[in-house]
C-alpha cells in the first residue's frame, strides 16, 4: 500500500509517501509546498492544490491521510484559514479518485510512539527510526505528514 501524509497549512504544507510493498516501511518521497503572505489567498490556494495534484499524479498513492481540524475558540481565523487549505487538498484528491482518512493528533501520536501526549520531538525521532532517516525531516511539517502516512499503516495492520 502507498500512503500519502499530509500536514495542510496555508504557509507550509508537509506531505510524505510512504510505501508499504516490502517488509518495512520505504520514504519515496516527502517535502513541503510553501506560500507566501504576500501572495493573494487565491494564489496560496491555487499552489497548493496544483502541488498535491502533481504529488498525487506522480506517486499514485492508494490513500491520502489528513490530521483531523482541531480549532480552538481563542483562534476561530486559524481555523478558516486551514479550512480553506484542506478543501484543496480533498479537492486534488477526489478529482484523482484517491480516498481521503483522517486520524485526531492523539490517535497518529499513539500509533506512532505509543502515547498520545508524546512530544513533536518523540514523534519525529520515532518517524525518523521507522525510516531509517540517517537525520531528522528538517520541517516538522514533513515529519508530521510522515508520521500520519506511518500511522495509518499501523492503524489499519493491528486495528488500532
């Protein structure tokens, strides 16, 4: 199975695709698509959407995985705003036929590192030992759409 993690934001969207063909887990690729602030929303939008659409034309993952939207009350425009990223995102996917799961932080946290409170420090060093990364993602986001491709994985194989 090939899975494609990704990490929606407006400035920085992780992703990462993982395949699970052989006996451990192979990164085939990862990285971010950044926008500017400066650009218009439209413009932001429009890059990640042709950005996860090339992804998705060139790799052919069977799945896509989503963090599931956390908002918090003290930020609703933080929220919107990712609102909008993400519904490029399962735009790209359902023009390309390719199913869209999403996990909460603390299920992929769990799945990941066996605790759901574990630290972004945890998770990343766990991501980057299941991987054999001789270093560490150098954004975050990238570890976190990784560890969501990962997590589904071990969701799906011991029903987590």
């Amino acid at each position: 199975m090939r899975i494609l993690g990704v990490d929606p934001a407006l400035t920085i969207t992780g992703y990462g695709i993982v395949d699970f063909q052989r006996s451990s887990p192979q990164l085939l690729e990862a990285g971010i698509i950044k926008t500017s602030a400066k650009q218009l929303l439209s413009q932001r939008l429009s890059k990640i959407f042709r950005g996860i659409t090339d992804l998705i034309s060139e790799t052919k993952p069977d799945v896509m995985v989503l963090e599931k939207l956390f908002a918090h009350y003290h930020h609703p425009t933080t929220s919107y705003l990712l609102g909008h990223a993400r519904g490029v995102i399962y735009l790209a996917a359902a023009e390309a036929g390719v199913p869209v799961v999403e996990y909460a932080a603390t299920r992929i946290k769990k799945a990941i590192a066996g605790n759901g409170m574990a630290s972004k420090y945890q998770v990343q060093r766990m991501v980057a030992n299941l991987l054999n990364l001789k270093k560490l993602p150098e954004y975050l986001d990238v570890t976190d759409a990784l560890a969501l491709a990962i997590a589904h994985s071990n969701i799906i194989k011991f029903k987590l």
